[in-house]
C-alpha cells in the first residue's frame, strides 16, 4: 500500500493525501510537482528513474473498508533536501533519456 507522505522530501511543501502536486518514484520517495520538474528534471536522485504522479486514496468508505479512515496517510516528515550540485553531476548524462528506457 502506497505511504502517502505528508510533505515534499526537497522542500517540504505540504502534500496532502488528495494533493494533485504529489509525485512518487517507484520507491515511494515523494517530492512535489515543482521540485520534480524544476529540481530534479524528472530524475530521481537515488537511482535515476522518473517521478509519476502520486494515486490519491478515497476519503469515503465505498467498498470494503478501502479508504483514509481505514488506512490512513502517513504523517512521517522525510525532508531531505537534495545537494543540488551532487544532482546535476548525476543526472547530466540521464536526464534526456526517458525514465522508462533509463
């Protein structure tokens, strides 16, 4: 089950479990759409794959117990800034290839 962290891991903008701006790798890292597009050009800083938008859960109970009451969204804070200059030495040669062919 996706985490849902609460805030965006470079610059702690709020992330809301219904946000829009939300945007997960395929660990989960969560960052907002901001930082992924300007930041980090859509690289991820741990291992090079992309950033996709982050599922929003149900707030209401439709079926099954499978909502935020049930389960709800973490409030663990990870903010973690990336080094900028460690980013752009890492990502330079990756960044224009596509994250499903990187």
């Amino acid at each position: 089950m996706v985490e849902l962290r609460p805030t965006c891991e470079h610059c702690n903008k709020p992330l809301p479990p219904d946000s829009r701006e939300a945007r997960i790798c395929s660990y989960e890292c969560t960052f907002c759409a901001a930082c992924v597009e300007s930041v980090l050009g859509n690289v991820y800083p741990n291992c090079g794959g992309g950033f996709v938008p982050r599922p929003i859960r149900p707030s209401k109970n439709w079926k099954g117990d499978n909502f935020l009451g049930q389960d709800p969204a973490s409030t663990t804070t990870k903010n973690r800034p990336v080094d900028l200059a460690a980013h752009e030495s890492f990502s330079a040669a990756i960044k224009t290839i596509p994250p499903e062919k990187r």
